[in-house]
C-alpha cells in the first residue's frame, strides 16, 4: 500500500535512526510502514480547527488498515466533517485482509474506495467504533466500492477525488514525496502529511518552505516515530534496535509532519538566551556578515546579520520571528564567494579530505583554534527583532 507512510523520496517510507539503512529502503522503494493511531490523535489536535464542514482524503490509505481512516471516521462528527474519502492502490500486500468486516466481495490486493458521509451509533451502544461504520458501509448509507484503476494518487480517477477533497491527511510514498507534494501544490491543496526531515533541502521542498508555501507540523512525540510494518515486507536490512521482530514496529527519528495549515505551535516564539562574542561565533570566510551557529539554542539575540543555523531549526521556525534567506550551497547573496585559495590549500594542508576546490559554493570558515571548518549544509537566516547588544546600550 503505498503510502502508509511518506518521506525523504517515495512510496511511504521514512528515515530510519541510520540514514544508511533509509537510503537502501528508498533505494528498493520500500514504502510499506503504517502510521500509529497515537501519532495521528496526537498531531491533529493542533488542526481540529481546521476541519468544520470540510471535504477529507486520505489517497495514500487502504481503508481497511489505515489508521488514518480509521481516526476520521471514529472523529467524523466530533470535526464537523462534511465527508471523508479513502482510497489504496492495487497490490497492497495485506490490503482488504478485513473485507469480511464489510460484506463486500473482492479480491485480496484490489484498489477501493471508501466514502463516508455519515457516522452514528448503529447498534444502540451509546458509542461510535468501527462496527458502527461497517454496518453503514453494509446497508449503502455509505460507498465502498472498487475503483476502476489501480488506485494511484495520479491516476485521473482519484485526481478527481482530489479536486473534490479540501484537506489531505496521508503518509505518501517516501520515493514519491517531490511529486506527490508537486500535486498538493498545483492543486492546491491543504495538507498534513509525512515526510523525511531530509526532504527539507530538496530544491524542490525548500523554496515552499522559505516562501511559507508549507512547513513542518508538531514534531513526534520525543522525536521518535514507530511505524509497523506487515507481514511479508523484507526487514533484514534494519540495524538491531531499530526494528523490533515482536511488536513488527520500526523506529526512525528523521521524520517529520509537513503541512500548509497554520496552526499555534508555529507562532511560538524561540526563547533566544545567548549574546553575540566574535571569539565564539565564527565568521565564514566567504559570506559577509554572516556567522555560522552549531545548535539551534546557541542562536545569539541580539545579532541583526546572517546566521547559518542546522536545518533542524526548521522544526522551530516562526516566521514572525525570523527570515529565511536560503540553503547555504544553492543561495546566492550579496557578499557571498566561493571558496578561496587561500582556505582551500589551508584545508588540504590540515589533512582536510572533502572534495572541494577553489569556487566550491559551500560556507565555510575558520575556528577558534584556526582550523578550516566546512560545516553541514545550513539555513541562512536573519533575526527580524534582534535585541540591542549591551555595548549599543551603554553608548
């Protein structure tokens, strides 16, 4: 089923705890991963707001098994729903496993549908559950029926459905994540999805994020996400720790929410506790005004120039706070340069062994110690209300 859960690039993957062992499940487009009801509970209570009298799909979820069917559908009247659409792709190794539970007949593997449009207490319990939606599903008060294509998120069949939804909330395909989001945004759409940290920087992420086109959700609980993965699906290549052969759970800590809903939790202001010292923050060597930061905390609050921060400020980024400028390798500014000659050979001669030449377009600088430092890739940001420094304030 692609897309239980969406990441870095394709078909429902996410970025494990080594990247290593992510990379060769993307690389093998290994996409089956299904998102905990918890996780999913726990995100949407920052958007409930968000879903009064709208149109939900789930175009990524077979609604036999996905628990983010299950969790619209259990909640359908508590958002005001006016409906919810949930399709899967055909060849989805445990999909319609459950279809006894709906009386329909097909075969294991079909693409369908399903569409609800009303939720209520069937059986007279004093509660809604599954068996609830089932016996509408049973008496036609609701749709459940097989699609006429394999259920792809671009086939025109379920583009269609797309037009109609207002909301998308799924775990795409992590191999698929550029073009999947692509298609949120030509069709403009509003989304809470899945996807790797990692896709942050892709050339095609990133300029939505610096526009604020699209941002990233409330991280996962501890900065740890759990998918369970079905039988059948090769887990060999996960490290020990990683996976757990019992509970069939996989662990990943480079994952992340991605959305164009606001939502409060991105207006909360970065508490900014350290002062800008030249002898602590390091100006590169081929960006004016610029400084390199290490660790989102260690942002100076009273610095008005560029900063390169970790692209895990990201996670943190209110826009009422700061501007984003660019990646530090793609952007090109005012008083930014190549590498010079000068810090190239400085480089080599200290035993540096990154392959970088004259002109390479990476920030880079000099330590306290003197030692050439080429750091990660970083956010070039600016403090858009940066304090007084003490020494302005005395004068």
């Amino acid at each position: 089923m692609y897309g239980i859960l969406p990441i870095i690039a394709g078909y429902g993957g996410l970025f494990m705890a080594k990247n290593a062992s992510f990379d060769r499940a993307r690389k093998t487009k290994q996409d089956e991963f299904y998102t905990q009801l918890s996780d999913i509970e726990r995100e949407m209570r920052y958007f409930k707001q968000h879903f009064n009298g709208k149109t939900v799909l789930c175009n990524c979820d077979d609604p036999y098994e996905s628990n983010f069917f299950k969790y619209f559908a259990l909640n359908f009247n508590r958002l005001g729903l006016k409906k919810l659409i949930a399709t899967c792709y055909a060849g989805s190794p445990i999909a319609n496993r459950q279809l006894s539970l709906f009386d329909v007949s097909g075969e294991q593997g079909d693409a369908y549908m399903a569409v609800v449009t009303q939720v209520r207490d069937t059986n007279g319990d004093g509660g809604v559950d599954m068996c609830d939606v089932a016996d509408l599903f049973r008496s036609k008060e609701n749709v459940l029926k097989k699609l006429k294509g394999d259920g792809d998120f671009r086939s025109p069949e379920c583009l269609k459905l797309l037009d109609e939804a207002d909301i998308v909330v799924t775990n795409p395909p992590f191999s698929l994540f550029r073009e999947y989001i692509a298609m949120l945004i030509e069709h403009q759409k509003k989304f809470i999805i899945i996807g790797s940290t990692n896709a942050i920087s892709m050339k095609e992420i990133f300029p939505l994020m610096q526009n604020n086109k699209m941002w990233l959700g409330a991280p996962f609980q501890s900065g740890n996400a759990y998918f369970y993965i079905p039988e059948g699906v090769d887990t060999s290549q996960y490290a020990k720790g990683v996976y757990d052969p019992e509970t069939r759970k996989v662990k990943f800590r480079n994952c992340c929410w991605y959305t164009n809903l606001d939502f409060k939790l991105r207006h909360e202001w970065l508490i900014l506790v350290k002062r800008y010292q030249p002898e602590i923050y390091p100006s590169y060597d081929n960006l004016e005004d610029g400084i390199n930061i290490n660790k989102v905390v260690e942002i100076p609050c009273d610095y008005s120039g560029l900063m390169g921060v970790p692209i895990t400020f990201m996670s943190q980024y209110n826009p009422d706070q700061f501007e984003i400028l660019g990646l530090s390798r793609e952007m090109d500014l005012p008083g930014k340069t190549g590498m010079k000659s000068k810090f190239i050979e400085d480089y080599f001669a200290q035993g540096g062994t990154a392959q970088i030449s004259e002109g390479h377009p990476d920030l880079c600088y000099y330590d306290s110690n003197g030692k050439c430092v080429v750091p990660y890739r970083r956010v070039i940001i600016r403090n858009k209300h940066p304090e007084t420094p003490r020494e302005a304030k005395k004068l």
